[in-house]
C-alpha cells in the first residue's frame, strides 16, 4: 500500500503550527548566480548595515604537538584520501533520494543584512562533507597551490632558524595579564612569521618577486565585505596592518586555537634538508588516473591529528582514553605509517580500511574553512586558501569551486621546514598563484607601482584576455581583449559561497580590434561561473537556442529584446587554466566543474526602477518573454529569482523605452508539458515516503490477486528504464510550493515558473525602497532548508495577520496600490485555489485512497489465508466448495465496508489534477495584472 506520511504544505482550519519536516541538502549545490547584492564601496567595502558584533566563537579545545610516527604522513608519499559522501542531515529514504539546489545566499541574515555565523557553518558542515580531500601531502600541496618548489627556494647563509625568543615566549605561556591564551600568542606568532619573512627577504637579495603581501594581525577587527562581519585572526593582505582591512585586497586568510599546552626541547636551526622530495605522480599528468575515487570513500578526520599525540607530559595517550572524535583520527594516522619495511600502504588499501565512516567537520576546521570561504567569495577568484594552526600544529587549505583539499598537518616548531616553504611560496606567488583568476592581466613592469586599492577594488588597468571564444552563432573569434570598467555605479556582482557555481559579474569594456568588432563600445559584463562539467546543456547553449528558435519565428522574434544578449562565450577546464586541482593526484576528478564565461549586454538591475509604472513594464515584459520562450523551445527557466529580473531603456540619455529582460539561464531545461498521468503520479509522490506501487496503481494494472501479488507492494522492475534524477533548483524564498514541500520532486512545470514571477512580485513590493533604490529581504523566508522556506510561505499566504504585518504594512506607499490590483488578486484567484485544491487531496482524497487500499489488501490477504490443500487431492465438489467459502469471504468483507475503490477514487483524483492545472495558466495569470495575453 502507498505510505502517507505527514505533510505540513495545506494548513488546517485552526492554522495550528506546523511540524517541521527537516530535509536533506546533502547534495547542495551552489545554483543561484546572484544573491542580494549590496553595493561595494570603493577602498574597503563594507556590508550594508555594519554593527552587530561577531558571534562567540568556537570553543578552544586542547591540542598536542604531533607525535615521531604522526609527522611520517608528510613524508614523500602520495595523499591518503579522497572527497567522501556526506551523512544526510535526515534519514528519511525520500528525502536523500531528492536532492535539494540552494545557496549561501539563500541563508538566514542578521538584522543588519550580514549573514548570520550559525547558519553559514551549518550551511558549509552540510555542503562540504563529501567535498573534501584530506592529508595531501604539504611538499606536493605548496607545489600545486603556489607554484613554489625547494629549488625555488633561497636559503640565507647559515640557514634558517625559529626565532627563540618568540617560540618560547609562545610555547612557556608568558602572556600579558589580563588576556586569553589564544590571544595572548598572536603576537609571539606573528613574530616568528616576520622573522622568517625577513630571513627570505635577506637571502633573496635585490631580487624582486611575488606582490608585496604581508601577513596582518587582525587583533578582533572584522574585516570589510559584502557579506558576513566575521574577525579571522590572521589575514596576508596588501594593505598595511593599521589600514581598515577588506576580504579584496586580502591574499589568504589563517586561524589560531592555542591553548596552555607547554612543548619540550626544539631545535632553532632549521634543517631544509628533511623536506622530502614530492611525490611521484603526484602530478595527474604524470601518475594517470588516481588509486582513490569518489567510489571508495574514506572515513573523516574528526579532530586535529595533533591531539592524539599524547597528554602535556608528552605521555601517549590510549586509544580507547581518547574521545571517540579523537580515537577516529588516531586510527587514521595510524594506517598511514610505514610499514617494516619503509613502504607505504596503498591508496586503495587504506581507502578500503576507512570506507563507510560519516563525515563531519570539527569545529575549528569548520572556523578555519568558513574564512576561507569568505575570501572566496570576494573578487575575481577561481580559488582561495588559509591554515589552521592548533597549538603546534598546522595545517593549510586550498578552496575551489568543486570543494576543499586540506594538506597534512605539521608541527611548526617541530618541523619548521614546512613552515618556511609555506611562508616562502606565499611571498613569492603571483596574482594568480593567490587565487585570482589566470584570464585577468594585472599591470606589470618596473614602471608599475602595485596599488592595492585601485587594482583589487577597482581593478585599474587590468584587463579580461580571452585567446578564442564562441559568438552567438557559435563562430570562433580570437585574440579577445577587455578592460574592467568598474566604477562607483558599475560593481562588481558576487555570489555568495566559493564552492558550487561561484558566480561573479564584472563590468567591461572591448578592447581589442577583434572584441569591438562584435561589441561595438556597448556597456558589457563578463558572467564568470562553474557549472558542473556533466551538465548538457550550459547557459551558452540555452541562449543560442532560444535565440535561434525566435529568430525563426515571426511572431516571436520581438520578445528577443526580453532575453539576455550574449556575445561570446568560452569554456575551460580546469587543466586547461593550469589550476591547483588539476595538478593534485588523486583529487581533481571529483565533482569536476568548469570555468565558464560569457560576455553579455549589460542590464540594470530591478531595484533601479524609477516608478511603479516602469517596474509593472518590466515585469510584463519578462513574464511575456518567459511564456514566447517556453512556446518556442520547451525551455523553463526554472530559477526566476529578483536578481534575474533586469531592465534597460532604448533612449537611457531620456529613460525612455523601458524593456524587461530576463536573464540567467544558467538552470534552464527543455521540459515538453507532462502527461496528466505522469502529473498525477507527481501527486502520489509528494506526501509518500517511497515510489514503490505508485506507478502501477497508475498505469492501472490489473486487480491483485492471490498468484498477482499487489503492484503497490512490488518491487520497482530492475529492468526498467532508469529515470534522470530531478533536484529541487532555483533561489529559495521564490522556488513554487509544490518544489519546496513535497516529499519527492516533482516534474518542474510552467505554472511553477509563474509562481515564482508571483513570490518575485511580493517580494518586491513589500521590501523595495524607491527613496533609496535598495531591495530588502523577507527574513521568515531566508532558511538554510527548503522545506523551512516552504512551510513559512504557506503561512503568509493563509495567514492574514501576517500577510498585513509583514506584506502590506511594510511596502512603501508608492507600491501599495500595487497589493490591491495585482498581489492580493495573484493570491486570492491563483495561488490559494491551487494549493486549496491540494489540500483536498491531502485532507479528503488521500485519505479515501488509504482506506481503500487498506480494505483491497485486507481482502486479498484474507482470501490468501483459506486453507489449500498440500497433496492436490481434493474431490471436484471440495474445490467446489472451497470456492463458494472465498466468495462468501469477499462478499463479508465488502458488505462490512462498501467502500469507493481505488480506482474511483484514483478517478477523483485525476479530475482534481486536471482542474488544478487549469487554475494557475499563463492566461489568467496575466489577466489578473490587467494585460492582454
């Protein structure tokens, strides 16, 4: 029988609180392009609303230096792990089995607009749990990430040496009065950085290298972005440390957790002969495909590697003396040792030891990522890194758009030659070798003085180079140059999340003979992302295709203007930009993303309209458009958010001509209308826990019988064709109910595009400010999950205390006539009746399909239970008879009930589906706006 299981989508009389039906992002991908922007000032942008102080961090936990046979993890070998599958955050079986596509910006945000600290780690605890390769190797790390290798390196003469009186003053604890341990060992930190800083400096001569980065002490300032106020304790930034910092012009981010743990005897002088070489095929190109894959998931390390070294006296601890966290990681580095004989064990072996484990980050590895994610979400990146530094032990990580690598800890005092090589490879990198994009050219020459402020906030004089790109035509062009334009009124757009698609948009201007060509001097906008490289069809190719069917069709080829203009287009690998992934053996095939840029038109965005009548044309027009490209091509846009909604005027000198655009087809997908069948199946699914019996209850297979065990018990058939997975895409608070709440995904239909126009539509009108031309946010509606988004919107929609307060009250007067002729219209003749219509199959229909389903099986498991013969000797007359008992049997059971079959019942519901199709259309949807379809 179909197993219905609570449902918190249709509200009951009493509008009681809902239950909570917590969903699975296991799976999350970082899919909106564009969150909320907030404009960046120049020099050292800041958020929106700075104010609120940071939350309390981490608590500090105890850590030991590495013990002998931990520190053999850094020895010439190859890395021990690969990405892991992450633990759902629910064990409902339907809900992993529908993937969930949400973003950081679709998170909860303080008061003051920033993004709250709970809810980005909790958002990232998720997100990176089966994205994260642990213990590359540090020598084979520095070499991929920097570009730096020991022959790179310059030693001073007579060595390198740790400045003794910084390590001790860090390691004996003599501390100022009054401070915490942690704090109290930045500076003796920062003095052994500077030191040996000044020592590469010394030896290096009046040879000029890397960009002048410097690490800064950020003694508890927050540094300046446009997203979360967070304090990392150590940044390398090109500002000086008095200077208010910003995440732009920072290099790299570093944590500290120091506790009062005292270190034995150290030597100062710093021996660079034990750094081991790096590790064969440590380079993808050389080693062939890696012994680790995605399949052979390894277990977690689930604390520092550094605290199972053994107590403050130096005294091992046992395992079983060791919390469970830290027992995990003991057995970890333990399987990494070598054996008798000097080898070291195999990636396959040590795989096969450690599957199965689940995956969680600790929570200063979680603090330490969550800056690094930070950075990553600032400029013109591909990637960012950061360390961790536990007591003595430190670890370093790398952030791209597929997930985090996370070299093997070292103990920095212990084995400081590490350290040096770190420090090295930092001051040495080049813009690129930081994390900045490898397509921007930055200013170079002796005559080029690098100023921070004006080429990482404003990139003055650095320029977009593409070597051959693709037009709308698909046509090669090559020897594409653009310059940045960014200015006070043309920003930089970011996402917020360095992992998942990443996408930033970045004004420019043609450059180059073959780039003005085809742009002309049109205002342009490089749209930089990474899509998974599996997917089909990339946004280039939705363009061109929907640009191509409008063409050819007269009556549509005016609704071009509504769509985004692209000119180029070009994709890459991440081999083919040279990045640190695909340089690391045995990482870079996971989830494999690629670097995709197009160049379009550029577009105002929504919140720069001018009047309540220019923002209903804008509207009409994007609606219009979204309806003639679906007409033409089968395409759905699938993520209408605020942020795709843009605009532009034919005559801007006079602002006249508004046209609506929309944009972002990155999500798009030719999705050819569903069958009714196949509709109403979606509707069984979405308040059951499994798929199994839906499809034949209806495709209507014959009744069960005692030889024909009931399809709605059945097994699915093996051999069936298997279906593409579908995944709950779009920006959170305007994804349709139906996406949000039920409990198997279903087919994403063109009414589920409406009603996303429809949350769009109040969203707008309840948080825009046309005084200051800012869009706010509805903050019930920023939830890291779903089905919290869901469940909330619900509750507007049928609330009408609510909907007063938190709607109507608070738009501004120029928009409320907007509630009267076109929100509470949309509300009242669409979206309620479509979701009331839902609600009488959850409350009414649902119900008499269990009941009769129950009553079916009741039957067939009473006829099943009559006594049959074993030896089939029964005289024709007892088979006679036998038969007349199974009669009498049905016929009891059927006069005790009576009740509707299941398929009358399934009928009703068929009828319901067809006149909840026919509420929400594009016809009468624009006919609630006022406006001839």
């Amino acid at each position: 029988m179909i197993c219905i299981d609570h449902h918190p989508l249709f509200p009951p009389l009493s509008h009681l609180p809902y239950d909570y039906l917590p969903l699975s992002i296991s799976n999350i991908d970082s899919d909106n392009d564009m969150a909320p922007a907030k404009k960046a000032k120049r020099r050292a942008p800041v958020a929106t609303a700075p104010g609120l102080p940071s939350l309390a961090e981490d608590e500090i936990h105890n850590f030991q230096s590495l013990s002998e046979e931990q520190m053999t993890i850094n020895r010439s070998r190859k890395p021990v792990s690969a990405p892991r599958r992450a633990q759902s955050l629910a064990d409902n079986p339907a809900v992993v089995a529908t993937p969930v596509v949400l973003s950081m910006g679709s998170t909860e945000v303080n008061k003051d607009g920033a993004n709250n600290n709970d809810a980005v780690k909790a958002y990232l605890q998720v997100l990176l749990g089966d994205k994260i390769s642990r213990d590359y190797p540090v020598v084979d790390f520095i070499q991929a990430v920097f570009g730096f290798g020991q022959e790179d390196l310059r030693v001073p003469d007579g060595g390198f040496k740790l400045k003794k009186m910084a390590v001790d003053e860090y390691i004996e604890g003599r501390y100022s009065k009054n401070t915490s341990v942690e704090r109290s060992a930045y500076e003796p930190l920062m003095d052994v950085f500077e030191d040996i800083i000044e020592q590469i400096q010394e030896a290096s001569g009046n040879v000029s290298y890397g960009t002048k980065v410097s690490i800064v002490n950020m003694r508890d300032r927050i540094v300046q972005g446009l997203f979360a106020n967070f304090k990392p304790d150590f940044i390398w930034s090109w500002l000086a440390e008095k200077e208010t910092q910003s995440w732009l012009v920072t290099a790299l981010s570093g944590e500290l957790k120091k506790s009062e743990l005292r270190k034995g005897r150290y030597k100062v002088k710093i021996d660079m002969g034990k750094l081991p070489n790096r590790s064969a095929g440590s380079s993808s190109a050389d080693a062939g495909p890696p012994e680790v894959t995605a399949a052979a998931p390894l277990a977690p390390a689930t604390s520092s590697s550094s605290s199972v070294a053994g107590a403050k006296k130096g005294r091992k601890r046992k395992a079983e003396s060791i919390p469970s966290s830290e027992a995990q990681d003991a057995k970890r580095h333990k399987s990494s040792t070598r054996s008798e004989d000097g080898r070291l064990p195999s990636l396959s072996s040590i795989a096969a030891s450690n599957a199965g484990a689940k995956v969680n980050l600790r929570p200063n590895e979680l603090q330490a990522i969550k800056y690094v994610n930070e950075l990553g979400s600032h400029g013109i990146r591909s990637y960012a890194t950061g360390f961790l530094i536990e007591d003595y032990t430190m670890t370093l990580y790398y952030l791209d758009r597929m997930g985090v690598v996370k070299s093997a800890p070292f103990d920095f005092v212990d084995e400081p030659h590490f350290l040096v090589m770190f420090i090295a490879a930092v001051t040495h990198a080049s813009m690129s070798q930081l994390g900045y994009l490898p397509l921007l050219k930055f200013p170079t020459g002796r005559r080029t003085a690098f100023q921070p402020a004006q080429m990482l906030e404003e990139y003055t004089g650095v320029t977009l180079d593409l070597p051959t790109a693709q037009d709308i035509h698909s046509e090669d062009h090559k020897h594409l140059s653009f310059s940045l334009a960014v200015s006070d009124d043309r920003t930089i757009v970011p996402t917020y999340g360095a992992v998942g698609r990443a996408t930033v948009v970045v004004p420019i201007q043609a450059r180059s003979v073959s780039a003005v060509k085809v742009c002309k001097q049109e205002k342009l906008v490089a749209k930089v992302s990474w899509p998974a490289k599996s997917r089909d069809h990339g946004e280039d190719t939705n363009i061109r295709a929907i640009s191509s069917a409008l063409n050819k069709d007269e009556s549509k080829k005016k609704f071009l203007e509504n769509i985004v203009a692209m000119k180029f287009s070009v994709t890459r690998t991440m081999a083919e930009m040279d990045l640190p992934r695909a340089k690391m053996f045995g990482v870079h095939l996971v989830h494999e993303r690629v670097c995709r840029m197009l160049i379009l038109k550029e577009y105002m965005p929504l919140q720069l309209v001018d009047s309540v009548k220019t923002f209903k044309k804008v509207f009409v027009d994007v609606v219009k458009g979204h309806r003639a490209v679906y007409e033409a091509t089968d395409i759905l846009h699938r993520d209408i958010s605020a942020n795709n909604i843009m605009f532009y005027y034919r005559k801007p000198e006079f602002k006249k001509g508004v046209v609506g655009v929309l944009c972002d087809w990155d999500l798009a997908k030719v999705l050819s209308p569903p069958s009714p069948e196949v509709r109403v199946k979606d509707l069984l699914k979405s308040c059951t826990s499994g798929e199994a019996g839906v499809d034949s209850l209806v495709n209507g297979d014959p009744r069960p019988t005692v030889h024909q065990p009931s399809g709605i018990v059945a097994a699915i058939d093996p051999d069936a064709g298997k279906q593409e997975p579908r995944y709950r895409t779009g920006t959170g608070p305007f994804i349709a109910l139906d996406i949000l709440l039920y409990l198997q995904v279903p087919n994403h239909l063109y009414r589920h595009d409406l009603e996303s126009f429809f949350w769009v539509l109040v969203w707008f009108v309840a948080r825009f400010n046309p005084e200051t031309q800012s869009l706010g946010y509805i903050h019930d509606w920023l939830r890291n999950d779903l089905t919290s988004i869901g469940t909330r919107k619900v509750d507007y929609i049928y609330g009408s205390e609510i909907w007063k307060e938190q709607i109507y009250a608070r738009a501004h007067d120029d928009y409320k006539p907007l509630f009267d002729t076109w929100v509470s219209k949309l509300r009242r003749v669409l979206v309620v009746p479509v979701y009331q219509s839902y609600g009488n199959f959850k409350l009414v229909l649902k119900d008499q399909l269990d009941f009769a389903l129950e009553t079916e099986s009741k039957i067939n498991h009473e006829i099943a239970s009559v006594e049959q013969p074993a030896d089939g000797t029964l005289a024709a007359a007892e088979d006679e008879e036998k038969d007349e008992d199974e009669d009498d049997l049905v016929l009891d059971l059927e006069e005790e009930s009576k009740p509707e079959s299941s398929a009358d019942v399934l009928a009703k519901v068929r009828k319901l589906v067809e006149e909840r199709e026919n509420i929400m259309t594009y016809e009468s949807f624009m006919k609630c706006l006022g406006v001839v379809p």
